[in-house]
C-alpha cells in the first residue's frame, strides 16, 4: 500500500509498482489482491496521479490483470473512481502500453454478462465514448483491437440499444471494418457490429444508423458476415419495408451480387436477401428500378451457382405479381431472355419429377402478355 505514499523517490514507486505487477499477474493473487483492503485505492492514486509514466504503465497493468479474474469483475464494475481511472488511462495517458491495459481491463470487465449495462451507462455513456476514441484513433493497434474486443463483449440484447443511439458509435464500427490497417481490428469490429445488428430491431431509434453502418461496413469484400447479416435482417417481415426503402441497403446488395471480388457466399446471401425483401407486397414496385433489375437478370443467368439463379428468379417473379411491373420489366434489356432459359431448364427437370413446382413459364407468359 505503501507504493502511493508521496514521500517515496519515483524510483521505489516504479520498482514497488512494478512487483505488484507481477504479482497481479498470477492467477492465485488476482482475488486476494483486490481485496486487500487500500491495495486498490493506492494503485488508483498511482495510475491517476503519479508523474512517472513507468509507474502508471505497471498501475494499469496490474489493474488489467486484477480485473481478469470472473469473481472481481462485478464489484471492480460498480467502483466508480476505478472505472474513471480506466477511462482516464484509456483516453489521455500518453504511453501506449498503459492505453493499451486500461482498454484490455474495460474489455475484461465487459465479459461478465450483470456488468454490461452498469458499463455502457456509467458516466452517461464515458465508457463508450474512450472504446469509440480508441477504435477510431489510437495509434496502437493492440489497443485498437482490444477496444473493439470490448465493444464487442458490451454488446447483447440488454445493451444493444443504448450502444446503438450513442453518437458515432455505429459508424465508427463500420469504419474500423473497412478502414483499419490491421485485420484483426477489422474482424473485431465486424464482430461487435453484428452482435449489436443481431439485437436492434426496427422498433429502435437507432434502426436506421444500424442500415447505415451495415452499407458502409458491406465495402469489405473481404468477410462474408455483413452479407450475412443483412440475409438475416431481411428474412425478418416486420424489417422488409425499411430496407427496401433504404437505397443503400439495395444499391449494397446489388454491388455485392455483380461485383467480382465478393465471394460465391456473400453473393448468395445478398441475392437471397433481395429475394427476400420481393416478399413485402409495398416493396414491389420500389424494387422495379434498372439497378434491381439488372442485378436479377446477371444473376438469373448464371450457370453454375444454382442457388443464385433460383433467387433471382423467384425475386423476379414476385416483382411480377405487381401487375403494374410487367411491362417495364418485359422491356428490360436481357430479362425476357433470362426467364425463357429459367422455363428451358425447369421443363427438362420437370421431366426428371413430376412434383416440382413450374414458376419460370407462369411468368414468362405473363411477361410476354404485357408487351
């Protein structure tokens, strides 16, 4: 306890701080440690306080360990002072290692499910907005990855929405997704990303930031899971006429059906979801534009991904029930072709089963009739 007092030389509070350290570090000490009665009031005096940059350095560290263990993270979550002295160290310490330990010990305090709510609304959202800062701007990438680490154990069904109506926060995620040099940031981002999408739903505020920062975050072409997160949003009804109306949502899906360097799998997805969002009757005649269709076309076509061409068939023939569709859709340059290859290709398997169910001719017939 003694490592606080001011009358020590700098020397002695570093090499006293920096034995507690290391006995913070073994696993049998984290809980004898934290309550010890004034241990962890003194090294919140060093952390906060101290004018050695090494000293603060070894007092983050040590809170960082202390907070690894599962039966101190509820009562470390309810200390005030000690949560302001993590997002103090988070945000203004100048040394990266000690940025980097306060973040890791917020994003260890995140792991218990009870202290998820008291985190994100301590302080009236403070500790969100040093995870955000650090996402966004911290020249250490291990702090950046551990912030969204963070980020990403805050978020679940009790929290989701407070995250999501914090300012940036959202479009701060997507961002890192795409923009941060290091992939490991980018997967964790991606990550908390969907975990927060899996928990808004459109009654929330926050729905439509949550559309926008899925629009931004689709730019990576390199993870299927934002394809797969807008699959998911769009097979929910009571979302299909918000992402349809969204013009970043369509114009998304339709980039990630016909541009190349998207996966088999992401394409999948996005074509299933403009599949899905055909099924809400007030979409139909939204989605009867050139972009849509074009996507619906490239993809009816396809030879050899099955799955694909199927929904874009089956999306072109729900346009179609909207009466007032057909004929725009019967002019548009390659559909007609498309559907009578779609009616070809369903005859020579209806031959193989009699129990398959013909939606390409219906369809074609009554394209051609709207001419």
């Amino acid at each position: 306890v003694r490592v606080a007092i001011a009358i020590l030389n700098a020397d002695c509070r570093v090499v006293r701080m920096r034995i507690i350290a290391n006995l913070a570090n073994c696993e049998e000490n984290k809980v004898m440690m934290f309550e010890h009665r004034g241990l962890v009031e003194s090294i919140l005096r060093i952390a906060t306080f101290d004018l050695s940059e090494q000293a603060r350095e070894y007092a983050s560290a040590t809170l960082m360990d202390i907070a690894s263990a599962s039966l101190n993270q509820i009562p470390m979550a309810k200390n005030d002072k000690l949560l302001g002295c993590l997002v103090k160290l988070s945000v203004t310490e100048d040394g990266p290692e000690a940025r980097e330990y306060a973040i890791t010990g917020l994003q260890n305090l995140a792991f218990a499910k009870e202290s998820r709510v008291r985190l994100v609304s301590y302080g009236s959202g403070v500790v969100l907005e040093a995870l955000k800062k650090a996402v966004s701007t911290d020249p250490n990438g291990k702090a950046r990855r551990r912030a969204a680490g963070a980020l990403t154990n805050l978020a679940c069904e009790e929290t989701a929405e407070r995250m999501g109506c914090h300012k940036s926060l959202l479009h701060t995620l997507a961002n890192a997704s795409v923009r941060d040099v290091h992939e490991d940031v980018q997967k964790r981002a991606v990550l908390a990303l969907t975990k927060l999408s899996t928990n808004i739903t459109c009654t929330m505020l926050c729905y439509e930031n949550l559309l926008d920062a899925l629009v931004v975050a689709a730019i990576n072409d390199r993870s299927e899971t934002i394809s797969a997160v807008l699959r998911v949003k769009s097979r929910e009804p009571e979302n299909r006429e918000s992402m349809g109306n969204h013009t970043g949502i369509i114009d998304t899906l339709c980039k990630i059906t016909t541009t190349e360097s998207y996966s088999i799998k992401d394409k999948d997805n996005a074509m299933r979801a403009i599949m899905h969002l055909t099924n809400e009757s007030s979409n139909r005649k939204v989605l009867c534009r050139r972009i849509v269709l074009d996507t619906l076309v490239a993809g009816a076509s396809l030879i050899h991904e099955d799955d694909i061409r199927d929904s874009a068939i089956l999306a072109i023939e729900r346009l179609a029930t909207e009466v007032s569709n057909r004929k725009y859709m019967a002019r548009h340059d390659g559909l007609l072709v498309a559907v009578a290859r779609a009616t070809e290709r369903e005859c020579k398997m209806d031959q193989a089963s009699s129990e398959r169910s013909l939606l390409a001719k219906p369809l074609l017939m009554s394209l051609l009739v709207a001419l």
